[in-house]
C-alpha cells in the first residue's frame, strides 16, 4: 500500500492537509472520495475511517484522521515547517488550534446551513464573524512575516485553506492589508491553485443553492 491522502476539495481541512503535502512534495496517492455520492459512507471507507469524514492519511502501518493531526505527522516526520525549538512550535500549535477553533467554525456555520439544511438566506451575523475571524488573522500578520512567526510553516498551509475560501465566496480583503499581502505571497506556494480550485467549487455550490448573492 503506497502513502494515500482521501480527499474531497470542496473539504476546506482536506485541502489543507493537501497543501501540507505539496508544499513537502511528498509521493502520496490523492484518492478523491465522492461526498456528494455517499462514497464516504461505503463499508470500504468507514474501515479506514468510521466517523465517514475526509481527510484521511493511510500508510501500510498507520492511519491517522483530523487535518491537523495529519498535517503534523507529515511534518514531524519530514522534519520541515514544524520547528523542533520548543518555544517557536508552540506559537505554531497555537495558531493550529485557533484554526480549528476560529477559522474553521467561521467557514462551516457560514456554508453548512446552506449544504445540509436547505437555508435560502445567510444571516448577517455569519458574514460578520467571518469578518471578525479574518481581523484576528491581520492582527498575528501585525506580528510576524508568516502564521506564526517569521518562517513559513504548517499554520500557513491550514489558514490558507480557510482564507482561500473566504476570498472565494467574494469577501474583500481591502480592510485587512497585511493578510491580503500575506494571501498574495502564499501565491509561490505549491498546490496553491489547487487550493483556489476547491475554494471556488465550494462557492459555486453555495451561490447556487441560495436565494441571495453569495456576499454582498
């Protein structure tokens, strides 16, 4: 069994663990699960992962679920993007855990009412708490070059993955300089188009479901 990533890249935390890979340039096979089919709900895919959810990072002695989880195991083992010295690892695992707390709630209760409960109309307190999370991330930008800190690194790779989305439901990122200058030199980065392509997919799919302009 070769190194297998399962993804979908309407998954905002799948597309981050797919950046974590490219920006490594590791040789893993990327399996596409179809979520809109209920592929993931297959007796096949619950052996891998019985809480049906993408992604998930399989090796021939290790199967490890939770984008973050897998985008630190990648790492670690790689030994890049996720520094050793204590102290700058643990600006990173801070700034992961506002992701998984901050970022990716802002984007899920944003799209998920829309996807799963038929809502036509989003309300505006989503809308600003998008717009509240991405003020947090110009404020870490205030601080240093990158996520966390002045190196690139993991965090990097996550935030992108939520931000991408946000750029692509159409908020403008003219209030928040230091992010968009940020966004605009994540643009070097490997996968970053391939990140683009997913955040437009899930954008397109909300825009036609509703009822109203995706963001005004």
């Amino acid at each position: 069994m070769s190194p297998t990533l399962y993804h979908h890249p309407v998954s905002v935390p799948s597309r981050a663990a797919l950046l974590t890979v490219r920006n490594l340039g590791l040789d893993v096979e990327v399996k596409v699960i179809n979520i809109y089919t209920g592929e993931q709900n297959t007796p096949e895919y619950l052996k891998i992962n019985p809480l049906h959810q993408v992604p998930v990072y399989a090796d021939v002695d290790i199967v490890v679920t939770e984008s973050r989880a897998i985008i630190c195991y990648l790492a670690s083992v790689a030994n890049k993007f996720y520094p050793t010295d204590l102290k700058k690892r643990a600006l990173v695992d801070s700034r992961l855990f506002f992701d998984a707390t901050n970022s990716f709630p802002a984007i899920r209760d944003f799209a998920r009412p829309v996807l799963r409960a038929g809502v036509k109309k989003i309300p505006q307190e989503r809308r600003d708490v998008i717009l509240a999370w991405l003020n947090s991330i110009e404020l870490f930008l205030g601080q240093s070059k990158w996520i966390a800190g002045d190196d690139l690194s993991i965090a990097d790779f996550t935030f992108l993955a939520h931000v991408a989305s946000a750029k692509a439901f159409g908020v403008s990122f003219d209030k928040f300089p230091k992010l968009n200058d940020w966004y605009n030199r994540c643009k070097e980065l490997p996968g970053f188009d391939e990140n683009e392509e997913g955040s437009q997919l899930l954008a397109d799919k909300l825009a036609g479901l509703l009822e109203e302009p995706l963001w005004n």
